[in-house]
C-alpha cells in the first residue's frame, strides 16, 4: 500500500515533493486497523507557498486549502487503484 500510494502522490505533486521515511514520535492507532486491513500512513503538508509551517493545535497554524484538494485526491486515486488491482 505504501509504494502503490507514494506512485500516486508523486503522480499527483511530483516526484520531487513526495519524500519517504519521515519519522514522527506522534501516537496513532493506525497500526490495529493495518493489522486487519490493507492501507499505508501519510502526510499532507499544509503550510501556504509563502509560510512556515506550524503544529495543528498552535495559534499560529494556517492552513493552504489546496492541501485538502490534495490529500483527497490521494485517497481517492489510491482507493480506486487497489480496486483495480484486486478486482
């Protein structure tokens, strides 16, 4: 699932902004849906063109609403992939 939503990411943003390996010390349940279902974890960055980014919850975040055009698709385009595939 990772490899075949990072094809699609890159397909969609290019393959110079798709990077692979972030490490995070976040805390997710993720990992007990992956053990009964197929699916991959990424990330979405959302920080305007012409800022920096900062944390979720800070007063200072601001969000590029393109992002969710972006993220969207990703799901979208990889759902319908795996359907192919395994159909």
């Amino acid at each position: 699932m990772t490899s075949l939503m990072r094809g699609i990411a890159q397909d969609i943003v290019g393959q110079d902004r798709v990077i692979s390996g972030v490490r995070t010390m976040g805390g997710e349940d993720m990992s007990y849906f992956l053990a009964k279902v197929p699916g991959a974890f990424a990330f979405v960055g959302s920080a305007p063109p012409d800022k920096k980014g900062s944390p979720h919850h800070s007063p200072t975040f601001d969000i590029d609403e393109e992002s969710l055009v972006i993220g969207t698709e990703l799901v979208t385009r990889t759902v319908v992939r795996y359907l192919e595939q395994t159909s």
